[in-house]
C-alpha cells in the first residue's frame, strides 16, 4: 500500500467552482494528513485561493487548463469541447495514467460519467457505469444504485446493479451474504414495469454466491434499512435521493422554526440541544455526499454539484477509505463470480424458454 493516497480533483467543477472544491480539500487534508492532492483548473482562478490555504498548498500540485465544463453541457457536447483539455477529463486521465489514485468531481454528472467511462473504460461484464451512494437508514446505511448515472435500465442491467451493489456492501459492511432488493411501486410481483418484473423473476430463480434476493421494496422501505442494497435505475434513484434530501432540510427547517417560536420552546431546546445535535447530524446531507461510479477501471467519486466546503470534503473522504480499502481491486473479484453465476442462469434460462 502506497504511503500517499493520491487524489486528482477538477477544481473547476460543481455549481460554485474552485471556492468549495479548495476549502472541502483542506478539511478533508486534516482529516488524512496522508492525501496528496493534483488540482486541475484554471490557475488565475485557483492559485489565489491556494495561497491562503497554506497547509493545502503544501500538499498539492496545480495544473493548468482554461477549460472547464458547464454544468447544462451535455456529455457529446462536454466530450467534444473537453477532451484532453478541460479540468474534468484531465482530472480522470491522472488515474488513467497512474499519477493518482482516485479522482473526486462535483462537475456535470452526465459529463463525468461519459468522459470516465471512455478514458478509463468498463470493467469486463458490464456495459455502462453506475453511481453508487450510502443512505442513511434506522438500522445504519444501505447502498443505493444507480442515482443517476444513466437513465432506463433493462432487466440484465438490474442484474448487474445487484451484483456491484452487493460487491461494494459485502465490503463496506463486512457482510458476507448483503440483502438486495429491487425498487418498484409495489412488493407484488405481478406489480411494476416489464423489465423490473422480469428482473426480479431471474434474480429470485437464480443462484448467486454473494448476496441473497429479497424481493421487491418500495420506497418507504429503504429509509427502514430492509435490505442491505437497493437497486433501481437512474431516473428513479436520482428522483428518489433528491427527495430525502430535501425533505430532511424540510424536517430540519420545521425544528428551527419550532424551537423558536415561544420561550418554553427555546428552553427546552437548550435543555435537549445534544439530542438534537445528533439529530442534526444524522439529517446532515453533507454527511452522505458522495457517490462512487461503479463498473469502472478506476475510482471515481461525484460530489454533489451544490455541496459547500464539508460536503466536498465528505465526498473526498469517501474516496480515500474506498483507496485505501482497496474497494476497486475488491469489488471487481467478488463481482465477477456473481457475473458468472448471472450468465450461467442466462443461458440455463435461455434453453428452457
């Protein structure tokens, strides 16, 4: 294992730039004094935010680029205009080649995943990336995929959802068998689109070695913790995350109006004010920002495009552990036997049919 974790960040990317990427860098450098950083982006722009961040400095390299990509690009258009110059692509090339070890953007998600996906190319068996995140759950986290990588998904995508979701929870958790439910309107089974229906047919006749099926969840059921990873398409995932975050800065808004309307009020927060600290900080968005692209020759972390300097760092960190951890190496060996035991039934299923 390398003494530095070497981390490339777009320093241009996410809705407020170099001004968040920097300052969630050097939270994220107290945290692990052994990360060396390679910022690429626009050095007018960088270098003077640099300076005052001396222990930063210190421990990063700044490359140049004048490009950078918008956040209304779309991919074709960012992969035309970016490629082999903006702070996004460079940023993924630096794992390509070696010079880092991870790569963290809060840029365009579409952009990302496309320049990710064709400079760093997909692992054997699958065909397209999927961004993974952590929910917070009553019985501790699950995993979440895809969340917005791609949009639509058929039922063999679902299948290969399944078996990188487990793979990343068999690692995180330490579980050796992770549940896994698919995501639907209903636990019926005669309930639901086509392709998630016949996804859920070939998951529960299937064998396979790392994580046991459980049938279809619904919504309310992820924030429960009823299994172990949730797999959904994009469309449906994104829409889905998007919601919890913002109902719990809803939720979090009701208490501060609450805890301020009446002096009996106030009291009694001040009396409680270390439970709902932890309440604060279990509801924390920034605490979960953070997602991992799955499926990839490479580590690639997203950071929410509107996240402040903790959230950057939170995503950051995530990066480190899933280094430092060896997730990648680790994931891809768990999840070839289960994309083996996918294509065994494929076929089984394909000669009885």
């Amino acid at each position: 294992m390398p003494d530095k974790a070497r981390i490339a960040l777009d320093a241009m990317g996410g809705d407020h730039g170099a001004s968040v990427v920097l300052p969630g860098a050097d939270i994220s450098l107290t945290r692990h004094p052994d990360i060396e950083f390679l910022l690429y982006g626009d050095r007018a722009v960088v270098e003077p935010l640099l300076n005052g961040l001396p222990r930063l400095k210190a421990h990063s390299k700044l490359v140049h680029t004048e490009v950078s990509i918008r956040m209304d690009d779309k991919p074709s258009q960012a992969l035309r205009s970016g490629r082999h110059k903006s702070s996004m692509w460079l940023a993924i090339d630096a794992v390509k080649k070696g010079e880092a070890d991870i790569v963290v953007s809060g840029g365009n998600t579409g952009a990302l995943m496309a320049m990710s996906r064709f400079n760093l190319k997909m692992i054997e068996g699958i065909e397209r990336p999927a961004l993974a995140g952590l929910w917070p759950t009553l019985k501790g986290e699950s995993v979440v995929l895809d969340v917005g990588a791609s949009i639509g998904a058929d039922e063999q995508h679902l299948i290969n959802l399944a078996a990188m979701g487990s793979a990343m929870a068999r690692v995180l958790f330490d579980i050796e068998r992770p549940t896994v439910g698919l995501l639907n309107i209903g636990v019926e089974e005669v309930k639901g689109l086509e392709q998630v229906r016949e996804a859920g047919r070939l998951l529960r006749e299937g064998h396979f070695p790392h994580f046991d099926y459980v049938g279809f969840v619904e919504g309310d059921d992820i924030g429960k913790g009823m299994v172990d990873v949730v797999v959904t398409e994009g469309f449906a995932g994104n829409i889905a995350l998007k919601t919890a975050e913002g109902t719990a800065r809803q939720f979090a808004q009701y208490l501060r109006d609450a805890m301020n309307r009446t002096w009996a009020a106030r009291l009694g927060y001040l009396l409680s004010r270390q439970a709902f600290r932890t309440l604060r900080d279990k509801m924390d968005p920034r605490k979960s920002n953070g997602g991992v692209f799955l499926g990839l020759n490479g580590i690639v972390i997203k950071s929410h495009g509107g996240a402040d300097a903790e959230g950057f760092a939170s995503a950051v960190d995530m990066g480190y552990d899933m280094f430092r951890y060896e997730l990648l190496a680790k994931i891809g060996e768990s999840m070839a036997r289960d994309l083996q035991a996918s294509a065994t039934m494929r076929v089984a299923s394909g000669a009885t049919s």
